[in-house]
C-alpha cells in the first residue's frame, strides 16, 4: 500500500480594519516610515491597556459564518506569554480555550470530487512587529505590531497538495469576498504554517509543522518537499521525529527549528485587562443576512442559471469584483447579448487586456454596461469580431462608450447590401483569374475574393453578407456565359 | 498653623480667597521635603522647577479668578501632591522602585494624573515604592528604603510607603498610591494617614504600571477623610482606555460625607482577630468599633470563613499576571539593558536578572511555575476557584451588613530589616488587607489611635462601588476622635508624641 | 513537595532571568515553602465552583474602528537603549543555521 499524507493548515490573516487591534494607530501600515505607527499599547510601554476593536471582531465573526462554523455565545482573549523581540509585551493577546468560531468546513473541489475540509476554529489576536536582520543586529519597526490577526485552522483534512492549493485558493477567494483581507501575500496579509505526516493508509504518521509560508508557492512547494522526504525515510524503514521546520525559500528546503522536546509552555490564561465578550444571537444573524453570495456557491449558480462551463464559472467567481462585473453586464446585456458571450468576452479578450496591462477589474474603466453595448454591436453583425476586439482595445485604454469608438475609426460593419454589391462587382472585376477558378467550381479561392473585399472595406464588410453576395455574383456570371 | 501641616480642602480655601498663593504654600512644601527628606526619604524624584511653574500658573488662574468674581475653579488648583512611582507621568522619570526602569521617561501621563493635573494640582515628585509595588515595607526599591515618620528605625509599610510617609510627614498634602493587597490601606495606617482603596473598575487604571491587573487599583493618601472623598470624585470615573473601569456616574462623595452613622449595620469579621495579631492593635481596633457602636450604628459578629486562604490565593494569582506583565522589561524598547550583551538571550536573561531585585524575581519565578504545563490547574486555576469562594464570602457578609470594620494591619510598624529574609512572614503583613482585592471591593483605613506609640489603622470595607458609605463611616468616626490631628515627632524609637495631637 | 534545582532552572529559564548560583539555591527553598503554604488550597473542594478571573461584570468593551494619532517617532524611541536611525536595534539570536 502506498504512503499518503495527511496535512492541516493554519492560515494567519490580517484584517482589513482601519486600526489596529487593541489601539488606534492605523493599521495601514505597508508605506508608513518605521516605528510612526505606534503608541504607548502597541509598543508595551508600562501601565498601557489594551481596549477590543469591535471592527475586528465583527470580520472574525463574518469569516466564521461564511465558513460554517458554531459562533461562540461566551469568548475572551487570553495571554499567549513567550518571549520574543517583536512582541512587545512579552506575551501576545491571543484566544486559547473560547475562540470565536469554530467546527466549521470549507468545501473544495479537486479532479471533479468534492470534499469538505473541517475548520477547526478562527480565533483573533494581533500581528508581531517587523524584525530585519541585518549585520550584526536585528532592526525593530513595531508598524505591524498589533494589526488585527485572524488564525484560521483546519482539520488534518487533506490528503494531497493539490487538495492544500485548492484550499488555500478558495479560503483566500472567501475572505477577499467577505472584504475581511487583502489577499495581498506579498505585504504578508494572508501567512500560513502547514502540519504533514506520510504513512500508509489507516495507520499514523508522525506529525512535522513547517512556519512561516508566505505564498502558495511556499506552501505547495515545502509540502511536496516535506513530503518526499518523509516518504524517504519510511521507506528506508526509519522513523520521523516530530519537529518543527522552517522553509528556506532561496535553497527550497526545510530545515528543522525545533525538537519536540524544546515544544514551548505558552503558559495561556485570560487576559485579566479585557472583559469577554457575549454575542448575542440577534447581531450574528444580523451578520449571517449581510454574508455575500460566496464564490462556490455562485460558480454553482452560474452554471445552473447561464450554462457555464464549471472552469469559466470558476474564472469568473473567484474574484468578487469580475463576478460583480459579469453580474452588471449580464443584467444590463439587451436581446441577442447572452451570458455565455458576455463570459467568453469577459474571461478571454478583457482578461487577457488585464494581464498584459497588469490591471486588476477595478482599475478597467470600462463600464458593464458599455461592455454589453459592444457585444450587442458585433451580436447584430453591426461590427465584426475583429473589429469588436479592437474597439474593447481603445475602451480599456481610453474608457470611452463603444459607439463614439466604432464611429471615430469608421468601424461600423458594412451590412447594407446596396452598399457592399459594387465593391463585390469591382473585385471580380478586378481579379478575372481566380473568378475563372471561382467558376470552374474552385470552391477554395472564394477566401482569397473575401479576403480582398475585406481589404477593400478596411475589414468592415459583414462577412457573411460578402461571402453571399460573392456567391451570387459568381452565380449570375455563370448563369449568363 | 504651619502651610505644610493643611489639609486639601484646608489650602484650598487659603488660596481661594487669596491668605497664601499657591507658590508660597508650594515653597513651604519644598524647603520641608528638603528639611526631612534626608531622613523620611518618601521621593525618588523630585520636580521642584516644574512644581514652581505649575504654582505660578496656578497662581495666575487664582488672581484672575479674585478679579472677575469667578467661583468655578479646578478643585485643586495650586495644591502640591506627591504621586507614586508606578503612575506614568509624561517627561517626568518613571522607575517603578526598580533598576530596570532607571531613566525611563514615560511619554503619556497616567489617566489619574492627568486627571490632577486638569484639577489644577502641582507635582512635587515621584514617592518611593517597594519594586513593582511587590512588598509591605518599600524596604524591596531598589534605591533605598524609605522611614516611618513616627520612628525613623521603622517601616512605613507598603507599597505606597513613599507616598503614605510623604503625607505624615508634612512633605505633601496628599498623594495617590495604588492597592494590589493592601498597599495603599497598610502603609497609611503605619504612617497614621487615611488610606482609601477604591473598587476595582472605580478607577482608572491606564497608566498605572501594572503589578496585578486583576487586582491593581489606583487609591489615595490624605491627611483626613474629606481630601480622600475630594481626591476620588477627582480621579473616578470611566476611561476608555481602561477595558475594566466601568462607566457609572461618580458621586460627589464630598458633598455625601455625613458624621450620622445612627443606625447603619457594621460587621465585624471574626476571622480578622486571629493569632498573629498585636494585642496593642486589637485593643486599639476594638477601641474604636465602640466608639463606631457610640455614635450609634449596630456592631454585628459576621464571619468570612475562607478568609485563611486568601492569602495562598493571592500568592499564586497575584505572580500569575505579575510574571506576564513584567514580560516586556527586556532591554529592548526602554530602561535598563545588560551592556555588553551581543546575543539576544543573554541581553534577556542578563538584563532581567539585573535590573529585577529579589522579591520580584521570586514573584517571577513563583507566578511562571503556577501557570506552567502540568502546573496551571493545581495552582492558578486551584487558586481562581477559592478566590470566587472569597467574594462569596463578602457577598453573604454584605446580605446583612452595610460595611465590615476591622484592622488595617495586624501588627505596627516593624523594625526595618525584620521581615526581608523571611518573604511568608512579610506576605502576612497583608491579611487583613488582600481579601477585599480578591473580592474587588472598596476599603478605607483610618487612624484609630497608637499601640505602642505607633500609629493603628481601623478598616472600612464596603460593597462594591459603595465608596461613599464606607467614607460616611471613616468620616464618623474621624470626626469624633482626636487621631487624623496627631503629628509624627520625626525621630528615631520615640514613637508618638501624645502632646502632638 | 520541595522544587528540584532543575525545576528551578527550568522556571528561570521559561522566565528568562539569569540567576547567580546562590539565588537558585535560595529560591529552591523560598519556592518551595511558598508552594507547601499554598497547598492548604487543596483541602478546598472546588470541584463545582467556577474560577474567577476578573471581579467585575463588565462584558462587551470595545472601541469603534477609529483611527487616532500615535505618538511621535522620536517618543517611540527616546527611551530605547539601543537603535539605528528610526529603528530599535537588537542584537541577532544564535540559532541553529539551516
């Protein structure tokens, strides 16, 4: 019987909360110039008291919701005490024995099977300060110390990395959904640790957490090595000790950090400086009502209402801003504008503009509704598809409304048959040779005659209309020889 | 009469109606800190330029208000204060009685300070404290110990010795202390000082360095009750920066004060007549619940039978939360740092180890071991349980009586150096008075008379948030007696001069 | 149940305070009749009775999501022992190197 993995995730996010979790210095720390971001509570100086941001709590609440999870009716915040620089106080206000949330899921979907990984429990507490090595000593910005952190932890639910990237992938769709965090990995807003043990199917392996992950990249890529090497040694017939790992990212190994013996005595206990707190069950309903459609659930829908391929639906939801977009154009698309061009248009042409400009959806400037009005341009044969992906071009750039651009450029589709019959006429006229081919039944160079009334309409001839009147033309010649 | 010698309310009214200026009485303060400090020592920092200047402007306020007829000035305008060390004030040296804060320049004024200082006060200095508040005889600052004003060759008690000495000794009208245990109650029945705890929640404690935070209040040290009713209608109230201080309206508890205690129901816990007790002081306390008893309330025997844990639950709850909150004292961001340390936990354990005196490593060493792995339920969450039997206790007791009377301290002022080898021998310095912060309750002491020449201090212990009966008592009884207008002789095993009453 | 030196240095440890070898010896012994004392605690039946961590009833406090001022970098860092330019500087932790 083959090894298999069992892996669980601890997913550190920042909140997206204007300040910071037990004080008011801002929160929006990344550009701040070090240590001016601080006050007597986030640096620990003697006699500051921490005071709850209920901001804070309100997102953790959300996020618990949106993932399932029993909300508490009782929480508090208790003491975590270790010693480290970049917590001030010494100890980290934390939640231990009353977490927020938890016993929720978070529903993922890998090769077509759909699995629902437990979580375990969210709980709240604040963000370290910023430590950077540098020679000889370690320099302290205490910006981040005190940001409102949520911990989000799952069951030893997976079983493969590709089960890992697809959770992670959805949970950080979900909490960008929920507004509650940036997303942003590269500003340290979503971190994780990851726990694996390898053994053989029913039995127990030994557990190994490896800390401080912070991308996808790290997580899938310190798993598979994880993984590979504990596989190494139980095949070899060794044993794996249960340690702590660290990443090193440049080498794209773990190293170990700690031995179970050095495992730290946190020494938790309520934190006598902040009363707890009693949800009452009026509010989190009221919350539960304010949940957004999240993005499974709307893939689904997309599915089921537009006839959506499950990987375009998947495309569309996982940022709530392209769904919000997609949603806007299919509301406002007028007859013959369907949801499925709406998302071939979407998910093709306007993605691939965001890519190559490296823009997100909201900093396109085209509107839903002037997407639609172009799409019903080229669904009346009014504009050609060619034509319509160039005018998408100038929009995205300039986000001026598709008719000003068709009628600037003179795009508009020739589809007036008295218009296009003596442009037809003059290229058989001119093109004698291949009319004669066209004659004899060489069915093959009417794309060269299209070719050339296209050239000679500067592409705006409707296609269909040109390839007709061709034929008819040719038709009429034969008829009277 | 001598300026230095004034109640608050005394000076307050002099300056008000303009018979001294606040520069004049702030001077007089002065040259009598320079005077006895030498032999009191209650300051560790002492602000003389700053105080001038908070006179004059005080001053200025006074003259201008004379002029224009203005009656509505800040209840302390021009009265010179002493405050303890373990209370934040901005710019002005913060070392909490230990090395480890030695040059530590808080950049925020504690909320009660600044709270005085919107009414007007004038800073004399920082008053010593045992390190950290830890300790019942403020013989554990690291700088020096400071003396019992009625015998030099005593302690003061504390850990607000410094500010209790400072207002026995003339060397300020009142002053705040802060009571984790007793620390405020103790040394002013030592010093022969009223003393008042409020209930944890009545003040806030944003700026006060925390010890204790389930147990930490900000308290007071006046001459007589009325400055003590004057001082918390000035520093009560909601904070919110203090999670844990409740927004209740405050009282004017002044205008609440009242000699008629006919009829009012007084507890007397028999477990607060133990062994160990001076019979000096029990005859003295017991003196003074007759003279309660004459001005007409009804004495009751009423019992809080687990009263003989207290003090092993605050032994264990109290260095729980000590051992976290010193945490952040590593040489990093503020005070003291071990020189020379190149790696990080060398400047850690060099620096603590260094900068923290004996009793707070012990307390350090004794609350991490009771909330350590294996350790947690045996003694800290043991010791959370019995304290919820504690506050049972008082709130049967209180189901029939209006206040509890008893003594402050079991014993008088001890000979300095007779209880530092012997932590458990000190920690019972505190039995009477660490009860009531397990329970969060309010608690008063004033001075009932001497045993022994020194002074003995009678405890007012109210319900929660009942501060203004248990001043109505102190005030009482205060007023019927000689006591609050006795004055320490300042010398070495003379004890008190009666003449001085 | 007299503390072991070892247990001794573990706590000064946990509690990162370096003690002389006097202090350990002494604090073995203070420790251990401090804990004797407190074991009278356990002759109390608590089985049913909830701990009390904090002696009043307040619930609910928090704070609304408001930014305000913090205080000045020069403040942040007047009182640190050692800094470099606008950082407090600490020195590095010999750990084991990957």
């Amino acid at each position: 019987m083959p090894y298999r993995p069992t892996i669980g995730m601890e997913v550190h996010a920042q909140l997206l909360t204007r300040s910071k979790m037990f004080c008011g210095c801002s929160a929006d720390y990344w550009a701040a110039p070090p240590n001016s971001q601080v006050c007597p509570v986030d640096l620990g100086l003697p006699g500051a008291l921490p005071v709850i941001n209920a901001r804070a709590v309100e997102a953790t609440v959300l996020t618990g919701l949106a993932l399932n999870c029993e909300i508490a009716s009782v929480t508090r915040f208790d003491r975590k005490n270790y010693p480290y620089p970049d917590l001030p106080k010494g100890y980290q206000i934390s939640q231990y024995e009353l977490p927020l949330c938890r016993n929720g899921w978070l529903e993922i979907e890998v090769d077509g099977e759909r699995r629902r990984i437990r979580i375990r429990r969210v709980h709240l507490e604040e963000d370290t300060a910023k430590l950077t090595h540098v020679e000889g000593c370690s320099l302290l910005d205490f910006n981040r110390a005190g940001v409102p952190l949520m911990e989000i932890v799952s069951e030893p639910d997976m079983h493969s990395v590709d089960e890992v990237r697809e959770y992670v992938t959805q949970l950080r769709s979900v909490l960008r959904y929920l507004g509650v965090n940036s997303g942003d990995m590269e500003k340290g807003a979503m971190r994780f640790e990851v726990n694996v043990s390898v053994a053989r199917e029913g039995e127990r392996g030994t557990k190994v957490e490896i800390k401080n992950l912070n991308s996808f990249r790290a997580v899938t890529r310190s798993l598979e090595y994880e993984i590979a090497r504990q596989t190494r040694i139980l095949e070899r017939g060794g044993h794996v000790e249960q340690v702590t790992m660290g990443w090193d990212e440049d080498r794209e190994l773990t190293f170990e950090q700690r031995s179970k013996e050095e495992a730290p005595d946190y020494r938790y206990f309520p934190d006598p400086d902040l009363p707890p707190l009693t949800l009452d069950p009026a509010w989190v309903d009221g919350l539960r009502a304010r949940l957004p459609e999240l993005p499974r659930a709307k893939a689904e829908r997309y599915q089921r209402e537009y006839g959506l391929s499950a990987y375009d639906a998947g495309v569309l939801t996982a940022e709530r801003a392209v769904a919000e977009f997609f949603e806007a154009a299919v509301a406002a698309a007028p007859a013959g504008v369907d949801a499925k061009m709406i998302s071939n248009w979407l998910t093709g042409e306007l993605f691939r503009l965001m890519r190559a400009r490296e823009r997100s959806i909201e900093q396109v400037p085209i509107t839903p509704r002037d997407l639609v009005a172009l799409l019903e341009m080229v669904a009346a044969g009014r504009l050609t598809g060619a034509s319509g992906k160039e005018v998408l071009e100038e929009m995205f750039v300039t986000g001026r409304p598709p008719a000003e651009v068709v009628a600037a450029r003179g795009l508009a589709q020739i589809s007036d048959e008295a218009a296009l019959r003596p442009v037809v006429e003059k290229v058989l006229e001119e093109n004698p040779g291949p009319l004669a081919e066209l004659l004899a039944g060489k069915e093959p160079v009417l794309r060269f005659l299209m070719g050339q009334v296209m050239r000679a309409t500067r592409g705006q001839a409707n296609p269909q209309l040109a390839q007709r009147l061709l034929q008819e033309a040719a038709e009429r010649r034969r008829r009277a020889s | 009469m001598e300026l230095t010698s004034l109640t608050i309310l005394e000076a307050g009214r002099l300056l008000r109606r303009g018979e001294v200026s606040a520069v004049e009485l702030t001077e007089s303060v002065l040259d009598r800190i320079v005077a006895v400090d030498n032999q009191v020592r209650a300051f560790l920092t002492l602000t003389p330029e700053l105080a001038l200047e908070q006179a004059r402007a005080a001053d200025e306020r006074l003259t201008a208000a004379r002029r224009s007829g203005e009656g509505d000035l800040p209840a302390l305008l021009g009265i010179p204060m002493a405050v303890k060390d373990v209370l934040c004030t901005e710019g002005v040296p913060t070392t909490c009685g230990s090395r480890i804060l030695e040059g530590f320049l808080p950049p925020y004024d504690a909320t009660v300070v600044a709270r005085l200082e919107q009414a007007g006060y004038v800073l004399l200095g920082k008053t010593n404290t045992d390190e950290f508040a830890m300790g019942s005889s403020t013989e554990n600052s690291a700088y020096f110990p400071t003396r019992n004003p009625w015998d030099l060759s005593r302690v003061p008690g504390g850990s607000s010795g410094g500010s209790a000495a400072a207002v026995a000794a003339h060397e300020a009208l009142g002053a705040l202390g802060t009571d984790t245990g007793g620390s405020v109650r103790q040394p002013a029945a030592l010093c022969g000082v009223v003393g008042l705890k409020p209930t944890y929640g009545r003040v806030s404690r944003y700026g006060l360095v925390a010890f204790a935070s389930s147990l930490d209040q900000v308290g007071t040290l006046t001459r007589d009750v009325a400055d003590s009713a004057l001082l918390l209608s000035i520093i009560a109230g909601h904070d919110a920066q203090d999670s844990t201080c409740v927004d209740l309206p405050v009282p004017n508890y002044l205008e609440a004060l009242s000699p008629e205690i006919a009829g009012l129901r007084i507890g007397v816990p028999e477990e607060y007549f133990g062994p160990g007790m001076d019979p000096g002081v029990e005859a003295t306390v017991r003196e003074a619940l007759g003279q309660l008893e004459a001005l007409g309330a009804r004495l009751e025997r009423v019992s809080l039978p687990h009263t003989s844990y207290a003090l092993p639950v605050y032994y264990l709850i109290a260095p729980a939360e000590a051992s976290s909150n010193l945490a952040r004292y590593d040489g990093v961001k503020y005070g003291h740092a071990a020189p020379g340390a190149d790696e990080l936990w060398e400047l850690y354990k060099r620096t603590r180890g260094e900068g923290f005196g004996a009793e707070v490593k012990r307390r350090i060493m004794l609350g991490t071991y009771a909330l350590s792995a294996g350790y947690y339920d045996a003694f800290y969450l043991k010791a959370q349980k019995v304290r919820t039997l504690i506050r049972q206790d008082f709130d049967r007791a209180f189901e029939k009586v209006d206040v509890l009377a008893a003594p402050t301290s079991p014993t008088v002022a001890f000979p300095i150096g007779a209880r530092v080898e012997d932590p458990l021998q000190m920690y019972l310095s505190d039995i009477y008075t660490l009860s009531l912060n397990l329970a969060g309750l309010c608690g008063i002491s004033v001075p009932c008379g001497f045993a022994d020449g020194l002074p003995v201090g009678l405890q007012i212990l109210g319900r929660a948030f009942d501060e203004a009966t248990i001043l109505r008592v102190a005030y009482a009884y205060e007023q019927s007696t000689p006591w609050h207008t006795c004055h320490p002789s300042l010398s070495v095993g003379q004890g008190a001069d009666p003449a001085g009453c | 149940m007299p503390l072991t030196r070892q247990e001794v240095e573990h706590i000064a440890e946990l509690a990162k305070l370096a003690l002389s070898q006097e202090e350990i010896e002494r604090f073995q012994e203070q420790l251990s009749a401090i804990l004797d004392y407190a074991a009278v605690l356990q002759r109390l039946d608590t089985e049913a009775i909830p701990p009390t961590a904090q002696v009043i009833e307040l619930k609910n406090v928090m704070r609304a999501d408001e930014v305000s001022p913090s205080l000045p970098v020069e403040d942040v860092l007047g009182n640190a022992p050692s800094r470099r330019d606008s950082y407090f500087c600490v020195p590095p932790v010999i750990e084991v190197a990957p």
